[in-house]
C-alpha cells in the first residue's frame, strides 16, 4: 500500500519531463510528468502538491501527483 504524502514542487524540467518533491516530511522524491493527474498537469516550482510515495530501485518516487496550490 503506497504512503500518501504532501510537499512542494523544487525542480521541473518541462522539456526532460521530471523533477523533484521536497517531502513536508521525509527525503525529496523524484517524478516524472506522466504523473502528474488533474486538468493543471504543468507544474512550477513552488507549487504544493498531494502524492502516493513508492520507493522505487533508484529511491523514492512520486505517482498519482495532484496540484493542490502553490507558495507564490
């Protein structure tokens, strides 16, 4: 059963497709923008965002990421 967790958005590469979460708690979590679910699927840095956290071969990773609002 994957964890549900909270954090905000620090890096974003639009034209690689990834970046990375830092947890409100917890190490920063990679993802990829396949991921992201919801109309806004654009993520920026600073943007807060809802996640299922699975740790993957490489570390942790977030799926089924929802943008819930942004600290700018």
């Amino acid at each position: 059963m994957p964890n549900h967790d909270t954090g905000t958005v620090t890096t974003f590469d639009r034209f690689k497709g990834f970046g990375f979460i830092r947890r409100d708690k917890g190490k920063d979590v990679f993802f990829m923008y396949d991921e992201v679910n919801g109309d806004d699927r654009i993520l920026s840095v600073g943007d807060i965002v809802e996640f299922e956290v699975r740790l993957m071969p490489k570390g942790p990773r977030a799926f089924n990421i929802k943008k819930t609002g942004s600290l700018y």
